[in-house]
C-alpha cells in the first residue's frame, strides 16, 4: 500500500514541518545521538509492516503500546522510532542497534502530517488523482462505487478506498477497515498518483475521523449522505457524532462538499459548512427559491429499479437510471452524480455518458445484492434502524400475497440501544421476522437475540400485527429456514453482513457468507439461481 518510488525525506525536514504546522517538535530521547539528516523513505505504525527506511511511531494502543515492538521495527531497517514518554521507558530496556529514539508529545496527531510529506501524497504541483470522499450513516460505499463507475463512463482511471475493497488500477486488495490507517492512506493515494490515475475516491467513517485515519488528507469533493443512529458506543449521542461527520466539510480537509438535505442533520451541516457546498434533496422535495441545489425529480419505477431527473441551478436537468432496488439507491446515484459536477466536469459530457454507459447499474458486492429471482432474494448490508427500514420498505412486490421474509441480528460489541428499535422495524414491514446470530464477537449471541426479539414481539403486540416472528441459529441454519418459508412470488432479505465473509463468535473468525449460503439454500429448496457463478465469497 506505498509506491515503489519515493523521494527520500531528511528526518530534519520531516521536524521542520511539523514546526511549520504548529504540532509538536521531536527531540531525541536521553542519551539517544540523532543524525537529522538521515533519510526516511516510508513510516508505519505497525513494526511488521516497516521497511527499510522508515520511520516507525510507536504508539500506544488498547493492549499494547508500539515501543514494546522496536526491536522489530530495528531489525526490519527503521532509520528511527518515535515515541512518546511511556514508550521511552519501554524501549529503554530493548537493544535496538544503535536505532535512535525520538520523543513528541500528541504523537497520534503527528501520524497524518508526517505520513503525508514522506509519500508527498498529495503535492500541490503536478497530476494526481481527484479525491472524492463519501461521509453519512448509510450509502457510503455504494456512492463511491457509483462515483467510479460515473467517472469510468466518462474515461477516466479510478482508485478505491472503502469498506469492501482497496483498487489502485489493479488487482483488488481485500479491506479490513472502513478507512485504512493513515499511513496506508497516504501511501496509497500516492501510489494512485505513481500509476497516473485520474480519480479516487473514499469512504469515510466516522471512526475513521476520530481516529485520525485521514489526517493530512484533503478531499478535493466530499459527499454527505445522511445521518441516522448507529455507532454511539464509540460517540456517546447523535450530537457527538454530527460533530465528527461536520469536521470533514472544513478548508483543511475538503475544498468543496455536496450534502443531502434531506434530514435535518444534513440541513445543520449545509448551513454550517465552512467550505463552498453545493446542497442536493433526493426525497422529492419540490423545485423553487430556498429549495436545494439539485433535486431529485420525476421518480419512476423501471424494473427492479427506477428511472428519475435531476433539476438544478438555472433549469439545468438530467436524466438519470439505477437498475438497483431501493429508493436509497435513486439518492446514493443523485449523490454521486453532483459529486462529480462538483469536480468541473460539464453538464453535457456527463449526460452523454449517464446516456452511453448506464453506469448506475453495476453490482456492489453485499449492497442490494440479488441472488434470485423466484423468490427475489437478496443480500444487503443494512446493519442499524434506518438503514433495515429503508431497505425492508424497498423490496416489497406489488403483486398480491407476495411476502417479504427477513432474516437479520444484532451486532455484538456495538450499540445496544438499536437492537429492539431494529427488531420493531423488522415486526412492522416484514411479513415473516427471523432473528438470528451477526457478528457476536465477545458478547453473550443468546441475550443479543432476546434483544432484538423484544422490540420485535413487543411491536407486534401493540401493532395488533400478524407477523411470524421465529429465533432461528446459527445463521446459516436461519437463512435455509427462511427459504424454506418462501414462496416464488415473495421476497428473502439477508440484512446486516452483506459482503462480509467471516463471522466472528468468541474471538474467532468462523467462515459464513450470506450470498453463498443464500445460494445454496434455494438450490436445496428447488429454486432457480440464475447468477449462481458470480455470487462467490
């Protein structure tokens, strides 16, 4: 995740510029004799990714703190270790070779910064690739596909950093992370520029913020796309977490945005961002004074999917098609298309090429993902309240009798307070609930069931509802259950995984995909799977 040419950097100039910056300084630790003009040619964080001539932080971590790894970090070519002051006293015991230790204070702070002039991953002279950035609850990694696919239409050369996938123009690297660590980060992008690629672009979680992953990264367009309840173990309230979300539509880390107004988070972030920002609704909200920007009109089902216009600044329309299910899909593909207005590329070119290519019309691995048709069954990532509402409110068929049977859990480790709201959401718009096992991790999977089974019988109860509401587990077993149930005309949804292939149970990775084992099910059920061949793990 570098390039295979860097321009070395004297670890000098590497303190300079934090100087220049207002961050902390380094200074040698007692005793250590520090050549500032040895070159660094990379950084790492982690001392079984060093090579030679980087520059390996030490940081400290939830178990461990990186000093206690120097030893590594000096055997495998590290030119120097910074550190902070518990990991001086770790190091000090370690014979690292003469390796000298530096010392600053807010060492996760410098990580970005430093990363970002080592791999010059971003110069302000020469090409290098656009960088788009994708930010909201739900909708992040299919917008930076559709932005992809948009800017492939148009010929251009793209790159991905995201949840499912890492591309740099050529083979995919498998992704751990939502966002990679930010020397990855800037490796990468500095990668994609080595190779001559146009564009990028860029999922951006909020965890990937708060935990400085894309410090020193400035996106030249980034995206919002709406904010609902999810990951407040780690923010605390919804607040918290707009604050985050809001810091990527700043002059040092973007220089324009496009927001989804169509919540009142979204309408906040509009009037407060404080980079020029383009405003867009996707819910049908009329044209006029003190409307958005852009609005999505005229929307039309067109098979599976839908076909709509976008009307925007003096009269300007597009027309536009997704063949993917779910309103959701006509706002993630209304997102992409601004987003790459707002990049310069004009209006006609970008018609001619929505026109040419139909490039919204494109498989995203785990993300609506179909694998039958008789019944319609699909696999779908929706992990929290809104993104499970919107999805389970998509797939119904309008013929009648036809059923929607969801089969979906509850991540363990995470947000609780979303179980039962999920379980509720599930009792109201599915005819046939099956409650099962996500990723349980370290927690109890039983008691996370009984979460989600609560709201879900206690919605059917006050709804008056005659929904089926089972505990099926282990999930491969609930996913079989619920095939079993369905009939031609209906629908299956697998939510919550989505491409995910592995299910972690008490610390250890148990293999499982929906997509195969939905697969497989309806081949046991006699069902016909007209894509079973590109439905793989």
């Amino acid at each position: 995740m570098r390039p295979e040419a860097v321009r070395a950097v004297p670890l000098g100039g590497l303190d300079a510029v934090l100087g220049r910056l207002g961050l902390p300084r380094m200074r040698p630790a007692a005793g250590a004799e520090v050549d500032w003009d040895s070159s660094v040619t990379g950084l790492s964080i982690d001392s079984r990714s060093v090579e030679p001539g980087d520059l390996y932080v030490a940081l400290p971590g939830a178990r461990f703190h990186g000093a206690q790894f120097a030893g590594t970090a000096a055997a495998a070519g590290a030119v120097a270790v910074l550190t902070d002051d518990d990991g001086a006293r770790l190091v000090a015991g370690q014979d690292l070779g003469g390796l000298p230790v530096l010392l600053a204070a807010g060492l996760r702070s410098l990580v970005g910064p430093l990363s970002a002039v080592v791999y010059d991953s971003q110069p302000e002279q020469g090409p290098r690739p656009v960088l788009f950035g994708v930010t909201g609850t739900n909708g992040k990694t299919t917008t930076t596909y559709f932005v992809n696919s948009l800017l492939g239409a148009l010929g251009r050369s793209t790159g991905l950093i995201g949840t499912i996938e890492i591309l740099a123009g050529g083979e995919p690297i498998p992704s751990a992370l939502t966002t990679p660590e930010s020397p990855q980060v800037h490796g990468l992008l500095a990668l994609m520029r080595e190779r001559g690629l146009d564009a990028a672009a860029m999922e951006v979680s909020s965890h990937s913020v708060s935990y400085r992953r894309v410090d020193g990264v400035v996106f030249d367009v980034a995206g919002f796309t709406n904010l609902t309840q999810d990951h407040l173990d780690l923010h605390g309230s919804m607040e918290e977490y707009f604050e985050i979300k809001a810091s990527l539509f700043t002059p040092d880390r973007a220089r324009c945005g496009v927001v989804c107004v169509d919540d009142e988070w979204g309408r906040e972030l509009a009037s407060r961002a404080a980079v020029p920002t383009v405003t867009l609704s996707t819910d049908g909200g009329a044209d006029g004074p003190g409307a958005a920007d852009w609005s999505v009109q005229a929307v039309v089902r067109d098979g599976l999917g839908h076909r709509f216009e976008l009307h925007g600044p003096g009269g300007a329309r597009l027309r536009l098609r997704t063949g993917l299910p779910g309103s959701f899909n006509v706002a993630n593909a209304a997102l992409a298309t601004v987003m790459v207005l707002a990049s310069g590329v004009d209006l006609g070119m970008l018609q001619r090429a929505l026109d040419e290519h139909d490039p919204f019309t494109i498989a995203v691995p785990g993300r609506m993902q179909l694998v039958g048709e008789q019944p319609a069954a699909i696999v779908d990532f929706a992990h929290n309240p809104d993104a499970l509402e919107r999805t389970l409110a998509s797939v119904r068929r309008p013929e009648a009798g036809a059923r929607v049977i969801v089969v979906f859990g509850a991540t363990g480790e995470r947000d609780a307070t979303k179980r039962p709201l999920m379980g509720a959401i599930a009792a109201r718009l599915a005819d046939v609930v099956v409650i099962t096992d996500d990723d349980p991790h370290g927690e109890d999977a039983a008691a996370i069931r009984s979460q989600v089974l609560a709201g879900a019988l206690e919605a059917r109860s006050r709804g008056q509802l005659d929904t089926d509401i089972l505990e099926v587990f282990p999930r491969a077993e609930a996913i079989d259950r619920a095939v079993e149930l369905a009939a031609a005309g209906d629908t299956v949804l697998v939510a919550g995984r989505g491409h995910e292939a592995w299910q972690e149970v008490n610390g250890e990775n148990l293999p499982l995909d929906d997509r195969v084992e939905l697969r497989q099910a309806l081949q046991r059920h006699g069902f016909e799977v007209p894509n079973a061949d590109a439905v793989k793990s």
